[in-house]
C-alpha cells in the first residue's frame, strides 16, 4: 500500500508506537496479570483527555471520549495478554522475562489502537461516544467474558463494536472481511478413564483404561468422518492421555484431553452430543466406566453481516481493492471477541503481518508483530471511527 494512504497525524505518531509496542513487547505479562501494561495504557489516555475506567475483567481498562452531541455509541477493542511460551526471536526488544512471550501480537493490537486513540482525542473528527476496550486474558481465559459479567455493555453501551488481529501468511498490512462465522468454537474435553488396575503379567484380571483409550481414540475419528456434514467443519483432536508409570503394572485410571472445534453451533452441539456418546459407549465395551468434564469455552465468532459490510466499505473507500484480502476464509483458530459479538452488532477483521520466507505463525517463539501494520491499523481505526461516528452535514 502506498504510504501517502496514511494519514499525516497517524505517520507523525508512528515512531512513538513503534517504540511502545516494543516497551511493551519487552515486558509480557500473562492472563489477570496485566497490571502494568494497564497502568501504561491508563496513564496515556488519561493524558489524552479520555475518561478512564479500570477493573472490568480484573485488569481491563476503558477509554471513553465523548465528541459533540451525536447519540452513536462505538467500541473498538484490543487485547492486552501475552503467552506462556519462552521467546527465540534474539530481539533487541526481546521478552525480559523467561518463558513469557507477545507470541500472538497482542502488543501490536495495543499499539495500534492506542494510536488511533492519541490521533482522535487530539482531532475530535467525529460526533458520538467512542469506548476503547483494552481486554485482558484473551488467551483461554475468556477475558471478554469477564468484562461483559462486569457491566461493559451496561457501563459502556456500544451499537457496535469491532476488533483486529494481525495474521502471519497474509501481505503486509492488507485487510481481511467475512461475514458470518469467521472464527472456530474452541472447547475442551477432560475425559478419566476407570478401569481395573493390575499386574502387566496377568492382564486377564484386570481392566485396562489405556486400551479403552486407544479404542476411544479411534471411534472419535468417526465422528467428523460419519456424524458431521461433509461441507461442515469439525475438529476433534486428543492432545493428550496420561496413564501409568511402570511396564509391568496395568493403572487403575487414565486421562484424556481433547480440543473440539467448529464453525457453526448446531455443529458444536452435535459434537458434544457424540463425543459424550462415545466415550461413554467404548468404556462400556471393556467393562470400564468414563467420568467427562466438558468444558464449552469460545462459542463461534459470528460477524454481523451489516458491520461487516460496513467495516469493509470503510477499508475499500481507503485502500481500493488492492488493500483488501480476496477471497478471505474462516479460520479454525477461536477469539474470546466472539463474546462480545454475541451481545453487540459487529464485526472481527484481520491485518495481514507479512507473507514473505522466515515469516512464522503466531504462537511461535520465533514470531514477533509486524510494525509495517501500525500506522496502516491505527489509520483504519481512525477511518471507521469517523465513518461511524460521522459529524453531521
């Protein structure tokens, strides 16, 4: 993208994110423990005249900034957590802290916004509320979840409400749309075992719960295959079992982990309608018995298909075509922001973080945000924030 598309206030600021990005890549701080990126995103907006709120989901922060008298109210979030994974980029403005990573670019999602935010207070190009929506724990934690139980939408009312994720394998700072389900359920299934436990030498007076879990693990492959519409997407991955400790001794118990995804509901249903049937079915087989703790964690991201529109339009109207990602399709991975789309109209978009060799997927100690994208998301921040929020005449 040419970069005279980027707004002169947003390039002016551009050096200066790039250097907080990098502060706050450098200290990384896990689910609930985002006290100090907190404290460093409250002190700006607070400089910047917005109205700051802190507490929603534990280490949440709102920015509110109220221009002229228009009724529309906006939300725009970005998601503040880091992961647990030791970081191998060799970085200059590497993690300080061992075994703690922005591995996902939620520094990025930060920075960008904050930008957005410098540029807008200092503007005032638009007429409404806009609600900055800094989120903790995105990363299993279901920090979105959190803040909505805290009040968000009572507190903070938004008509709508949007977000934005860098993706690697995608061109440098292109947008990414889809209405409807763009994004995977992500649930997970803690399955034990109880068998019989026993001498490795004499088998036949015993039950064993590692061969149920083998047979459990090959009946769970029907599913997908025989119970689950061929133009429907279903994931059923066992990533874990754990059982014993010795060769010659048959364990009483054994335990399976599994992750469950799919892009529609009524899908996700089917699958832990099944899955229950069949682990209990296959235990039963072998005189066992099973004990399931099913845990539904992200529901499907669902965008709105008006907002999505919307939010495309704005990218179209900027960038032409060639700025946008053709043909965009729905990812298997899950976001918590699928939480807040089933309260609120809108839409999650993607920026692209580079598509060249040596590039790595997010998740990876090798990965590190795109600063190419900052000054092209903050200007699409700015954009749909006008857009929105347009003044009148």
């Amino acid at each position: 993208m040419n970069t005279m598309a980027i707004p002169a206030g947003i390039a002016d600021l551009e050096e200066e994110m790039i250097a907080l990005r990098r502060r706050i890549h450098a200290h990384p701080e896990l689910a609930y423990e985002e006290a100090a990126t907190g404290d460093l995103i409250a002190e700006r907006l607070e400089q910047w005249g917005y109205t700051v709120h802190r507490g929603l989901g534990k280490t949440g922060v709102v920015g509110q900034l109220k221009v002229g008298s228009g009724a529309k109210r906006l939300g725009l979030r970005a998601d503040m957590d880091a992961l647990p994974i030791h970081e191998q980029t060799g970085l200059p403005y590497a993690s300080a802290i061992p075994g703690k990573m922005h591995a996902c670019g939620h520094d990025g999602h930060t920075a960008m916004l904050l930008a957005a935010a410098k540029h807008l207070a200092r503007e005032k190009s638009f007429d409404g509320t806009l609600n900055l929506i800094f989120q903790p724990a995105e990363e299993g934690l279901a920090g979105a979840k959190k803040m909505i139980e805290d009040g968000l939408f009572e507190r903070f009312p938004c008509d709508a409400v949007f977000a934005m994720h860098n993706m690697p394998g995608h061109p440098t700072a292109k947008f990414g749309f889809l209405p409807g389900s763009f994004m995977a359920s992500s649930d997970t299934v803690i399955a034990r075992v109880i068998g019989r436990g026993g001498h490795g030498a004499v088998p036949h007076k015993a039950v064993d719960p590692i061969v149920v879990c083998a047979q459990i693990v090959l009946a769970l492959q029907t599913i997908v295959s025989r119970n689950v519409a061929p133009l429907d997407m279903a994931i059923v991955t066992v990533g874990a079992i754990h059982a014993g400790e010795a060769p010659n001794v048959i364990p009483e118990s054994a335990e399976m982990r599994l992750s469950v995804r799919a892009l529609r509901p009524e899908v996700r249903d089917l699958l832990e309608q099944r899955i229950t049937e069949v682990i209990h079915a296959q235990a039963a087989v072998y005189g066992a018995r099973a004990e399931i703790d099913y845990q539904r964690r992200y529901p499907v991201l669902v965008n709105d298909a008006g907002m999505t529109a919307f939010a495309r339009q704005v990218a179209l109207d900027w960038v032409g075509e060639n700025g946008l990602i053709a043909d965009m399709e729905p990812l298997t991975g899950s976001e918590d922001f699928a939480f807040l789309l089933e309260r609120c109209a809108g839409s999650y978009l993607i920026i692209g973080n580079g598509d060249g060799e040596g590039g790595c997927m997010v998740h990876n100690p090798g990965y590190d945000f795109n600063d190419d994208c900052l000054a092209t998301g903050a200007a699409y921040w700015v954009k749909l924030t006008e857009a929105f929020l347009a003044k009148a005449g």
